[in-house]
C-alpha cells in the first residue's frame, strides 16, 4: 500500500487493517500524532487526510490508500512555524502537549475550510478533543487569534533557545 | 423550567508534601561559553516547572533566561527530586535551583573578582554581565569570566543546592505536627442554571481568586486556574468511576462512557490572582497546582441550592441525583430533621443509620 | 531584565507546537518486545492455581513472569515513612481487586501479547468482596485482611486531630448542623496513557524510560522489587503528557523490567485506555460527616468529623492522604475546638492513590458544603459567613502550625470585587490583619493554650 506522507511519497508494509496511527507512528516513525486512548474518544491522533480530519486511531490503512496524510511535522516548512504552531506558543495553548497536535491539525482543517471562524465555530470544531490540562481557555484564545487575524506573524522556528529533552 | 444560582466557596492548601521528608536536588554548571546548564529532577508534567525553575535561576545568577538549559532528563545527570506532586515543585524544587544558582553566583563572582582584580564583595551580574557595583563600566560578560575560569584559572563554575524540610510525625492523640510549607488559599465563584425538569446543571461562569504568594510566571498560573476550573467542574458534576457507589456496576472504560469535562461544558471563567508572600518561598511563591480543582464542586452544589433549593452532597452532582433531590423536595422528605438546636442532613447516608457497629462512630459523630 | 515575574514562553513551548516533545511512548529500541498484562476479572477471589505453560509455549511469545518470577514481591511505597508493606505487584494467592495484576506476557507485538494472555490458565476460588466502607467494623463484613479492613495507625485504627473542647463547644452552641459528604473516586485521566519501555544496556545497567512523576521514587520501588542497586538503573523521562497524581505508582516499570532481564530485549508495556481506567488506581471515595457547632451570631465555635476513606484493595498512599485531610479539616477558617477521626478503610475496590488535591478535595467539598449550609440555617450571608471564621495572620491551624500569610480574607474580597456581590461594610472593609477588638471573641482568646490541651477523654478515642 502506499501512502503520501506530509508530501513524502511512502510505500508502506504494515497490514491493510493496521491503524493509520499505527502506520504512522510504528512504521514511519512520525510521533506527534498520539495514542491518547485509541478508542476515538479524545482525539488525540488527529491528522488530515486529504485536507480533512480524521482521527487516525480509527482510520484502518485500507480506507486511506493513496491518500494525502498531513501531521503537525507537515504544517512547518521546518524554518517558519505555522500560524495556528505561532499561536499555539504565543497564547500558551500547550501545558503538557500531549492533546496539542490533534488540536492544532483539527484547527488547521477548521481555518482552511472556514477562515474566519467565530468562536462558536471553533469550539464546535474542537467539541471532540479533550484536553485534562488546559481548560481549554488558551487553545480557544489561540485558534480565535488565527482566525480573527490578531494572532503574531509565523517567525523563524528559532523563537525560543530551550527545548525539550 | 431552568433556574439561575450562585455559590461560593474558598479553600486552602499546603505546599510540599504533608509531614515534610521531601527534599529537592539541583545543580548548576557554566559552559566556557557563559551558557548555564541546570540539573535538577521536577518532572514536568505540563505545569511548567521546566520554565519556572529556568526563571528562578535565571534571576538569581543575573543571566538572561534564553541562555539557560533546564536538564530534568535523567537520574544519572540530575540529583534527587522527590517528585511532581503534594504542590511542591515551584517552592521546593525552585528552592533547589535557587540555591544552587545561588552558589554558582557566589563562584561565579570569585572568578571575576580574580579576573577583575576587584572583591567579589562589590561585584554583582545583571543581564549576563558581572559589573562593579557604583561603576558599571568596568565588566565581563558571563561568558568571558567562565572562560577566564576555564583557560585562565582551571576552574569550573558550579554550584549546588537542595531543600528539605524535616520529616515531622503527628502527635498521635492531637495532632500536633509541622507539616508543611507555606498554605495557599483561593475562593471560587459559581453561577448554574439548574434544569428542573431533567436536573441539568450548566455552569455558566466561574470567578477565581488565588493567592499564589507570588506568580514566577502569571501565564503559568493561569494555566492552572483555567485547567483545575474544568477538572472541577468535571468533579463537580461529570466524572465519577463508580457511578453506582459502594457498587462496582457501570464503570466507564473509555472516554464517553467515563465523562470528561470537554468544550461543551465550557464556561466563561475569570481568573484573578493575589499576591499575599510567603516568608520562605522561591521569591515568595506559595503553591497552586494541586489545589486547583478543589473549590468547584461545592461552589456547584452551594450554586445549585440558590437556584433551587436543594442539597446534593455528593459529588458528581449528577442530573439524577438533582432530580431524586428535587423530588424529595417537593414531597416534603428533603427536610433535615430537627432535633432541638441540632439540624442534622442527609441521615439516609448516614453511619449513624447504616453501619451495624455505629456504636464505634457514634462516639465521634453523634450529635 | 527580570524573568521571575514575567510572561515569559514556555521553555518547551517550541517543542510542544512543532510536536518534537518526547513522551515515553515514543522511544523505541530496535528488537523491541511488546508487554501485556494479565488482569484479575474477579473482585475477590484467591487463586488455586497458575499455568503459563501454553502462553510461553505460543508462538511469538518471549517470556512470562508471574509472582514466582519477582525478585521482591511486596514492596511498600511509603515503607521508608513506617507504612507497613501491604500489596504484592504480582497477585500471590489471592486478588483482591478486578483488574489486579497477575502476570505479564512479553511478546513479538501486542496481539501476540495480548493473545497469549488468553493462553494463562489461573483457577480461582471467587468470594463476597467488601465494598461498603461504612460497614468497615461490621463482624459479618468480608475482611480484606486477616485482622479486618482499617488501617492502623499506630497506636490507633485511625487518624486523630482533638485540639480544645469540642464538648464544650457543642454544648454552648446555639446550632448544630450536621451533613454527610460523599465525594466520587474519579479518574486521573491524564490524555498520555501511563507506561515505560526497559532497556538492558551492555553494561548490565537497565534504562527505564518512563512517565513518572516521580523519577527518583520510582528508581527505588523498582530497585527493590528487582533486588538490585538504585544505581543500576537509569531513569529517563522528566517530560510527561499529564499526571495528577496517577503516574506515581511505578504500576508498569517492575513488569517490564523483570521481561527486559528475562529476555534480554527492551520491552514496552504502554497501558491501553481501558486499564487506564479500569485497572489504574484512581482517587479515592470519601464518607466525611461533619457536624459544626455555630453560635446564633455566626462564630464557628467547633467542629466533630468522622471520615471514612476508601483506600480500595491496598494502602499505597491511603494513609498519608487521610493523614492529609485531617490536618485541613477545619480549611480556610479558623476553628478552635477540634475533634476529628478518619479511618482509611481497605475494601475491594480499586486501590487509590494521589490525585490532584489528595486528602484536601474531601475535606474542601465536606467544609464548603457545610459553610453554605451553616449560613442557611442561621439566615447569614455564605460570604460573611466565612469572612467572619475566616483565618487571620497567627491564627493556629488543627495541626497547631501558626499561620503566617492566610488569604481567606484577600481571595472571597477578591471575588466579591469581580461579582459585583455586595457586602456590608464591615466585611467590606475587613482587613487581613491579626486578631484583635471585634475579631477576637473571648473563645480566640487563647488559642496558644488551646494547642497545649489534649484529647479531653483521654487516649482510649
């Protein structure tokens, strides 16, 4: 089977039912995805497949045959964060990170599909992820930034001098 | 038909572990570069320790933030650190750090002073630079006094720090006991809508006030507002692993049938943070992580009682149990009875009524 | 520049937005095993007999470890602070909860694993759990243990604050209200699932990379079940998707450490959202009946509770937490008379553990429930209710610790102020500030010399 991975052509080996989460996590070695409870309920593993969210989790390798899959590593040209990345940071939308990439793939297909969305349209868009650390407060903040236009302009990934370890 | 309240309630809690026994480590180390390395070992589980302590450490050595690494990777780099929990990584695991910056200052300044030919005494750093006190002009960068310590003098600049504070027993018959650090306080303000026609409680805001002693990082700090507001609403009405308590029927094994506070409980909330010192603390600050979810759900239930008129004790404040309570109400059975002065709820849950060796608690309890 | 103070970003921020931050499930090691467990789908039950043959036996299978296979099977987490050792990390002889840990499979991938556990023949003898915690000293309840089901605190069966005259107290009273508070067992439910990948390193060292919160505690728990050096193993972690207090029971580390050595492969064991919940350890349920003796004005002149924890099948932390709740028993106000009793209960439940508050939430949820209701019953304000009994600077806590900083005043002001909820003047401008003219009541007067009073009965309660 193959797969179009964040604009890399990849032939993949797992099983036909594998989960795509798997398939990206296990084979391809693409972590920011994650594997909150794998039932469907957290959202967690949200990434776009051909421009819409899926949860990955239950999206067997099968179903997604030759489509174009885009994770949080795809939104960055690796220099510049993207907008909804530069918000994420600017508004302290992460506190652990873990909920962080599918809200933040989950957001992007919500600003591609409707630009100007209102703070209703959001937090309907984000009703099925759920964040234990936040309050959501921040993440709200964040998307509205990006949304509305206040957010800061995406700046050379080098923002900040600390990262993880 | 849907009813509006308010409730009220303001708690406090300790910093560190209860009874003591829980030291910090930490240790610091200036690169030939002026770049300052920090081990210490508080877990960072989202609360932001990492960038807390880097604050800390930032200020007591007198170097700019961005030019510190935080290292908890590890137990072979870093020393001790009790754990990530009981409230006690901002005081006392930033007390660690402080002190280990502290004397990696102290050092610091020993070097420059030989470099400068000055006493460390009138030296002090700002900035990442080490100047005279009174003539600024005369200076080295950080940087350039670790590399005069590395080529020039055959030193390293380091410094270590832990805390502890003594494990204390409680005197068994009183009580009596020196458990904790400083205690931090918050009030919370809660307005519902009750349904009464399918016992529905919506939180409509939440209004927070925490006495932090002092905020490291305001940011952060809401965070923790903001985060322990959901986990409280979640507790105060949503979450429950046996639904069916003392019974073990009905436990939710995954997200959905375990419910979760998510964006459709989502209330406005208003976070208000007061700085009332603590005496020992990193800079003054208390402690506000584990505390965070703690007012909420009795502000809910004082909330759901403005708005009509009954009680639940229970957490979480389930649509049924609003029902079962209102319809009590209106039968005329949700009266506490009335014993003289004394005015005794909820004796349906009672030990007094239930548990066959009552006589054990009666002698506790009874009233 | 100052930082201290500032908004300034998070140190891991960039990490976390370009999703870069590593959580332990996304270390792997080549050659790298799969680890499942196998859980008890009984409450209570002993176990007649164990036979792992057909799972070691099944293809793709590496290795199984059960009771027999554990260096060191009982291991208490608060040993070093006098708590007896109660709960063994394999079952050995008996379960006492669903859920309970009876053996791990490591294996080629997880559905190898996970079928091998299928292949595990465990015989048991079911019986009566306990669950009612309020039947804790009922002669025909179950016992978890051979001499009951409450903890002993040494020298009592439970965990005592008296401080002044409670008897006193309640006997000047002009209301006595009393309530009953049961608070739920939740879930810490963290979105990052708790787990650890063991890796054998060429040196004979192990490396463990793992979510806990507590590194350093964790090292020692798992040193003492594997019986070797802390120094032989290496703890990686430090970043971690969420806690609250749910990643502090080392629950996976000893399984997948003992499979490391037996195998000497890395092994993995992530739990699945289903063990998170179902076989995790979880907060605890609390009974807490308070009854507060008010004076017709609005003084809180004493308070009585009986507390009751559920520490589910084994002790873990019960006993500090209940230790914990008592000392905040009379929370952000200042109460001079004193009599409280908490007993941690075992039942068959689920064991508990820390979570975000633990002890407190409890104690917050019995002590506001019943300031609300106190204010009701006197016909008083809620929020000069507790402006009154709030704490002042050198008030005593029940501990008799002498409070430097209290802001009950300063944090309800604060909040009156962003409502808009009206006070009357004096509470208005109450300020935070020792005791003194209105503020002290003859029965503050002497709170020094209430510390120095013991339990007025004497030691037999």
């Amino acid at each position: 089977m193959h797969l179009v991975v964040n604009g890399v052509e990849e032939e993949i080996r797992s099983d036909a039912l594998t989960s795509l989460l798997r398939v990206l996590r296990e084979e391809l070695h693409i972590t920011s995805p994650k594997a909150g409870c794998e039932q469907g309920g957290c959202g967690a593993c949200t990434v776009l497949v051909d421009g819409e969210p899926r949860r990955a989790c239950l999206t067997p390798l099968a179903a997604v045959e030759g489509s174009e899959i885009t994770t949080l590593e795809g939104l960055s040209d690796g220099v510049n964060l993207a907008p909804i990345q530069q918000a994420f940071y600017d508004k302290y939308a992460s506190q652990c990170g873990f909920c962080s990439p599918g809200m933040m793939m989950a957001s992007t297909a919500l600003l591609t599909s409707t630009p100007g969305a209102s703070r209703e349209q959001i937090m309907e868009a984000l009703e099925g992820h759920i964040c234990r650390c936040t309050g959501y407060v921040k993440i709200i903040d964040a998307v509205e930034s990006v949304a509305n236009g206040s957010a800061g302009a995406a700046s050379n990934g080098a923002v900040a001098q600390g990262g993880s370890r | 038909m849907k009813h509006r309240g308010r409730g009220l309630a303001a708690i406090e809690y300790p910093t560190g572990m209860n009874q003591g026994g829980d030291p910090s480590q930490a240790w610091v180390k200036i690169k030939p570069d002026g770049r300052v390395d920090v081990f210490a070992g508080t877990v960072d589980l989202g609360q932001g320790s990492k960038t807390v302590h880097t604050q800390i450490v930032a200020d007591t050595l007198g170097v700019p933030y961005e030019t510190v690494n935080m290292d908890v990777s590890n137990t072979d780099s870093s020393p001790l650190c009790t754990g990530t929990f009981a409230s006690r990584g901002t005081f006392i695991g930033g007390l660690a750090v402080l002190k280990a910056a502290k004397k990696a200052k102290e050092k610091m300044l020993e070097i420059a002073g030989q470099a400068m030919e000055i006493a460390p005494a009138d030296l002090d750093v700002e900035d990442g630079v080490v100047f005279v006190k009174g003539s600024p002009d005369k200076k080295m960068t950080v940087g350039e006094v670790s590399a005069a310590a590395t080529w020039g003098f055959g030193e390293l600049i380091t410094g270590t720090g832990a805390h502890l504070k003594a494990y204390s027993m409680p005197d068994p018959d009183t009580g009596v006991c020196d458990p904790d650090h400083a205690i931090s306080y918050a009030a919370c303000v809660v307005d519902v809508e009750v349904d009464d026609e399918t016992g529905t409680v919506t939180v409509l805001s939440m209004v927070q006030a925490y006495d932090v002693g002092h905020a490291i990082n305001p940011t952060l700090v809401e965070g923790q507002i903001e985060g322990g507001a959901m986990m409280g609403l979640g507790l105060g009405l949503l979450e429950a692993s046996y639904p069916h308590y003392p019974s073990t029927e009905g436990r939710g094994g995954e997200f959905g049938a375990y419910l979760m506070p998510g964006l459709p409980d989502f209330p406005e909330i208003t976070s208000v943070i007061v700085e009332n010192p603590s005496a020992d603390g990193p800079f003054g600050a208390k402690a506000i992580g584990e505390m965070a979810n703690n007012a909420q759900g009795p502000a809910i239930c004082a909330a759901i009682h403005d708005a009509v008129g009954v009680w639940v004790p229970q957490q979480p404040a389930t649509p049924e149990r609003v029902l079962r309570a209102l319809h009590a109400k209106a039968t005329g059975a949700g009266e506490p009875r009335r014993d003289g002065k004394t005015v005794i709820f909820d004796e349906d849950v009672s030990v007094m009524t239930l548990a066959d060796e009552s006589s054990v608690f009666r002698d506790v309890i009874g009233v | 520049m100052k930082a201290v103070g500032a908004r300034l970003p998070r140190y891991d921020g960039l990490a976390h937005v370009t999703g870069r931050t590593q959580y332990v499930a996304d270390w792997s090691a080549p050659g790298m095993l799969a680890c499942k467990g196998l859980r008890s789908p009984h409450h209570s039950a002993r176990i007649v007999s164990i036979d792992t043959s057909r799972a070691e036996a099944h293809p793709g299978v590496r290795g199984v470890v059960t009771c027999k296979d554990i260096p060191k099977n009982v291991v208490g987490h608060l040993e070093a602070l006098g708590v007896p050792a109660d709960e063994p990390y394999f079952a050995d002889g008996e379960v006492r909860y669903k859920g309970q840990l009876i053996a791990g499979v490591a294996a080629i991938d997880e559905a190898t694993a996970t079928a091998a556990l299928d292949l595990i023949d465990v015989v048991y003898e079911e019986r009566t759990p306990f669950l009612d915690i309020r039947k804790a000293f009922d002669p025909d309840a179950p016992k978890i243990t051979e001499k009951g089901n409450v903890f002993f605190y040494d020298p009592y069966d439970h965990r005592k604050v008296t401080k002044g005259d409670v008897d006193a107290a309640f006997e000047k009273a002009d209301v006595i209200v009393k309530g009953s508070y049961r608070p739920s067992a939740i879930e810490q439910a963290p979105i990052e699932p708790q787990g650890c990948l063991v890796v054998p390193e060429s040196d004979g060292r192990l490396t463990v990379y793992t979510c806990t919160q507590a590194m350093y505690f964790t090292m020692g728990v798992l040193a003492e079940h594997l019986q070797r050096t802390p120094g032989s193993l290496k703890l990686v972690g430090g970043t971690v998707g969420g806690g609250f207090g749910g990643k502090v029971d080392s629950a996976s580390e000893p399984c997948a450490a003992l499979l490391a050595l037996k195998t000497r492969k890395p092994v993995r064991w992530i739990f699945t959202r289903e063990e998170e919940m179902l076989c995790g350890s979880v907060r605890a349920s609390w009974h807490v009946e308070m009854a507060d003796a008010i004076s017709k004005d609005g003084w809180l002149l004493g308070r009585k509770v009986l507390t009751l924890h559920d520490a589910g099948a084994y002790t873990r932390f019960s006993s500090y937490g209940a230790t914990k709740h008592s000392f905040h028993l009379a929370g952000a106000y200042t109460v001079p008379a004193l009599r409280t009793r908490a007993y941690v209960v075992w039942s068959n439940h689920v064991p508990t553990t820390a979570m975000r508050g633990f002890g407190v939430t409890s104690a917050s949820f019995a002590i506001e429930m019943q300031m609300t209701r106190g204010a009701h019953v006197l016909g008083m304000d809620p929020w000069e209710y507790r402006l009154k009994n709030a704490n002042r600077p050198g008030d005593l806590m029940p501990t008799r610790k002498v409070l430097e900083d209290p802001s009950t005043i300063d944090t309800i002001q604060a909040c009156a102020k962003a409502v808009g909820h009206p006070l009357s003047a004096t509470y208005a401008e109450m300020k935070n500030e020792g005791r003194s003219g209105e503020w002290l009541p003859d029965h503050l007067r002497d709170q020094a010399a209430d510390a120095k009073l013991g339990d007025p009965q004497g030691a037999a309660r």
